[in-house]
C-alpha cells in the first residue's frame, strides 16, 4: 500500500523535493529539503506550460530535473547504505516526488512516495489539530507579566514534565513588545506543523503545562481546539513580587532597553489604548534610559490591568487551580519550583 502520514515514523529520512521557497512556508517536521526544480526553475516550467504547450514544459523540467536529481545523488545520497529508506513527497505526490522515488528505487533503496504529498500532510494536520488537544489535561501557568512563566517552562521541561512551548513554537514572547530581535515568526502552516509534531509526541495519560495564551501569538493564531481545552483547564497561578518581576524583564528585554527610539516606536501604537499623555511619560522614561522606573510604569498602567482583565475572562480561577508564591526566579529557583508544582499535582 502507498505511504501515508500515518507511516512518517517509520522511515529513515524523510524529503521535501519541493522548491525551497513552498519548503520555508511549511514542511513536514524533520523533512530535509532536496528540491527537484528551485524557485526559479519551477517559475520558468509553470509559465512554458501556461503559455506555450504542456509538452515544452516537461521537456524542459525533464532537463532540470535530471539535474537536480544528479546533484542529489552526488552529495545527499552519496553515503547512504542499502538499508536506507526514505520517504518523498512534493505538492501533491505527482511527478516531481515521483521522479525521485523511481530512481532511487532503481538504485536499489527502499524509497517510497507520499500518497496525495504535501496536501495531504496539510489536510491531516487541519484534521488533527480539530481532535488531538481535547486528547490531553493541561496545566496553565498563569501570572502576570515579568512572573517567569516562560522560564518555569524549561525548568518544568527539565524536570521531565510535558510542556507545549506555544511561545517559544511561535517565536514571539506574545505581548506588543514580543518579537525577537533575531527571529522571524514562522508562517501559520508551519506554526500548526509545529504544534501538531509536540502534542502527536506527547502522553495522554499525563498532564501537558503550557503557559496562559490569548487566541494569537504575534501574528499567529493558536488552533481553537486547543484554546478551548487550555481555557477549560486547571491553572497553577505564580505571584511574584514586583520588583523581582522588574528585574527579569529588564533582563529579558535587554535588546529594547539598548535602544529608546525602538521601544518607543512600539509605545505609539498604544496611544489609542492609554492616551497620548501617558506614551509621551513612557517615551520620555526611555529616553533618559529609566530602565526600571519604565518597566514599573508599564506594569502599573498597562501590562497588570489588561492581563488582570484577560485572565479573569480567559482563565478564570476555580477551586482546582494552585497558587505558588516566590522571589526566587533564578534558573536554581525556578528548578525547585518546578519540583513543589510537580509534587503537588
């Protein structure tokens, strides 16, 4: 029978021979890129074959694709024994993974296509985003900004608990100052394929932490199959007092505190939310670099009372929930921590 989803575990590689720009947008997690024909070379075999006749078209990608494939075989492949077996797929498991998977097997490997490729991985995907979360218990770690939640996740995760890293999956710390200096979010589809790949790994006997999201993280949108089992679950609330909090997030927003026309670019974009009165008071703040004076002022005034206001409709506390107080937010605090909540669930 042909390969499907289903079977992805049980081969040695598995390669994308897409074009690497349809590759960046989503791919199957752990698939290596081998494209058939590259961007351009795909743009040129579409456009004889939309404008001239469909036999220029393959007469000219047949070129290309021999090619490529020779390259392939010359380096990727070059080293690979008998026993390898990989699985290939491209768009929709037609003639580019086709082409591959016909020499490889001639070669003598146990290479196999993906029935329907890309498009069914996708379909798949949508499919089980809509049933897998309903399949966990969560724990929500619930606190305000600067309470470490992030951090407690890697200490949780270092501790053996399952933890779904929505942040960390989605590349943005998920408030306006949120995005990373040295990331790009990743597209919607392969936010999913991300999401999709942690919970298929993940235990339903035992309970999956994750940290108290909103319905979008930067640009990206959490699946609403999730978000309702994360609202619907019990949350581990963290106090922790202000100044400790201050502290961790001047560290954690260093690359902002380095330069006041960035953060105050983003600061003008609440001047509809605040006023302009108290932008221009945050703005002036970070001009004069009064780092903590600012992240004090920002907590106040915006950061507590709008995530007071989401959590109490997003995560409102029930008698299963726990609260755990510290001061202590230091990679050897945050390990003890994680041990009292594991110990206490």
């Amino acid at each position: 029978m042909p390969a499907t989803v289903a079977d992805l575990p049980a081969f040695t590689d598995i390669i994308d021979v897409r074009s690497p720009g349809e590759f960046a947008e989503d791919h199957v997690p752990g698939a290596t890129n081998l494209p058939i024909l590259n961007d351009a070379e795909r743009e040129r075999v579409g456009t004889l074959y939309k404008q001239v006749s469909s036999f220029e078209a393959k007469k000219v990608g047949a070129a290309l694709v021999s090619r490529n494939i020779a390259q392939h075989l010359e380096t990727w492949f070059a080293d690979k024994p008998r026993s390898y077996r990989p699985l290939i797929y491209c768009w929709r498991g037609g003639s580019r993974s086709g082409s591959l998977t016909h020499v490889l097997q001639k070669i003598g490997f146990a290479a196999e296509q993906l029935e329907g490729g890309y498009k069914a991985y996708r379909r798949h995907i949508v499919a089980e985003l809509e049933r897998l979360p309903a399949r966990f218990t969560y724990r929500v770690i619930c606190g305000p900004t600067g309470s470490g939640k992030s951090r407690l996740l890697h200490a949780l995760s270092s501790e053996n608990a399952q933890v779904l890293d929505l942040e960390a999956l989605a590349a943005h710390r998920g408030s306006l100052l949120g995005a990373l200096p040295d990331r790009v979010q990743p597209s919607q589809k392969s936010f999913e394929s991300a999401i999709w790949f942690a919970l298929s790994r993940f235990d339903p006997e035992r309970c999956v932490f994750v940290e108290s999201e909103s319905k979008k993280i930067g640009a990206l949108r959490l699946p609403d199959a999730l978000i309702t089992a994360m609202r619907a679950s019990a949350c581990v609330q963290l106090e922790v007092p202000l100044a400790t909090r201050v502290r961790l997030l001047t560290e954690d927003y260093m690359h902002f505190l380095h330069d006041p026309e960035m953060i105050n670019r983003q600061l003008g974009h609440l001047v509809s939310l605040r006023g302009g009165e108290t932008i221009a008071a945050w703005q002036a703040l970070a001009n004069a670099r009064a780092w903590p004076e600012l992240v004090t002022a920002l907590l106040a005034q915006h950061y507590d009372p709008a995530y007071l206001k989401s959590l109490a409709k997003n995560y409102a506390a029930a008698p299963p929930d726990r609260t755990f107080r510290t001061e202590d937010l230091s990679l050897s605090g945050l390990r003890q921590l994680a041990r009292t909540i594991l110990a206490a669930d």
